[in-house]
C-alpha cells in the first residue's frame, strides 16, 4: 500500500497576531499560551515572538494569522504564514 502525494505526518501550526509589518516579507507575530506555575499551579500568561515569512505581504498590523513551520529561510525565519483567520481593527 502506497501513499505517495499524501504526507502523514502533522505539521507545527500555531494562530498569532502580527506585531510588526515593516519588513518586506516579513512579520513579527506573537503567539500566546498559558504556562501553569511549577509550584503553585497558577497558569500565568506567557507569549513567544516569532519572524514569519509573508511572501506576498496579505497581512497587516492587528490580524490574527495561521502560521505554519518550515525550512530556514535565514538566521531567524524558520514559520511561514499560510493564511490570515481575521483581519485586525484597522482593516
């Protein structure tokens, strides 16, 4: 049995908003989670920043994208965005 053309294996998608535009490009997204405390098992908000590659520059500053991981694109790109869920305030 033969799979070819079909990949079985998921890739690391995460939903962020765009931080930054000013790059051709390439947008500064962050992705927001919760974290429980160690010791007291509150959950505290934490976010991690990423540089997305935008090929064709669709999102703005305020929108919600989906972004998926890929090859190194340079030093600090390694997401790619795939599509925009919603668009920010100011569209």
């Amino acid at each position: 049995m033969t799979t070819e053309g079909t990949s079985t294996a998921k890739q690391a998608t995460r939903v962020g908003v765009v931080e930054s535009d000013k790059r051709d490009k390439t947008r500064k997204v962050v992705v927001g989670f919760l974290a429980k405390h160690p010791k007291y098992g509150k959950y505290l908000r934490r976010r991690t920043v990423l540089q997305v590659h935008d090929e064709d520059n669709i999102s703005a500053v305020g929108d919600h994208v989906e972004i998926v991981a890929c090859r190194p694109m340079s030093k600090t790109k390694t997401w790619k965005v795939t599509r925009v869920v919603r668009k920010g305030p100011g569209a």
